[in-house]
C-alpha cells in the first residue's frame, strides 16, 4: 500500500481523537513531500534536541469543522501536530 495513504489515516484518526469528533468529519486539504532539515520534523519542541539530519515526509493539512490542521511526517509513519 501507497505509505502516504496510511499516514493520512493514521493522522486522520489523530486529529479526530483529539477533537472527539468522527474521523469521517476529517477531510484532507493537501499533502507535499518535504525534507525536513532535522529530526523534530520541522516542529521543534523547547528544551529538546534533534539529530540534524535530512528527514524526509510529509506537510499535511487537514480540515475539521472550518479549522485547518497542520501535520508534519517522517516517510516512516511517524507525525507531530503542528500548532
């Protein structure tokens, strides 16, 4: 299976957890392959440290009830919540 497909569900199902919504309600606005310049997949956490290394994935924008949702990804499956 296409690995971005499986992101854009994984992170659906994140996003619905988290508003304590339907994931059905959850509708994806764009995705764009990026490299991240380092592990924290361009969102950094204060007070952590990231091995600086090209870390390919993925900039996904979703939308729920109005709102737009910024995720970021590694090719991998792992993704943060960018706020």
């Amino acid at each position: 299976p296409d690995p971005l497909v499986r992101l854009v569900h994984d992170v659906k199902v994140d996003l619905a957890e988290r508003l304590g919504v339907d994931v059905s309600t959850i509708d994806l606005v764009s995705s764009r392959a990026v490299d991240w310049p380092e592990a924290s997949l361009g969102c950094p956490e204060p007070g952590m440290t990231y091995a600086q290394v090209i870390t390919p994935g993925y900039r996904l924008v979703l939308v729920a009830s109005g709102v737009e949702y910024r995720y970021h990804t590694s090719g991998t499956g792992e993704f943060r919540a960018c706020e």
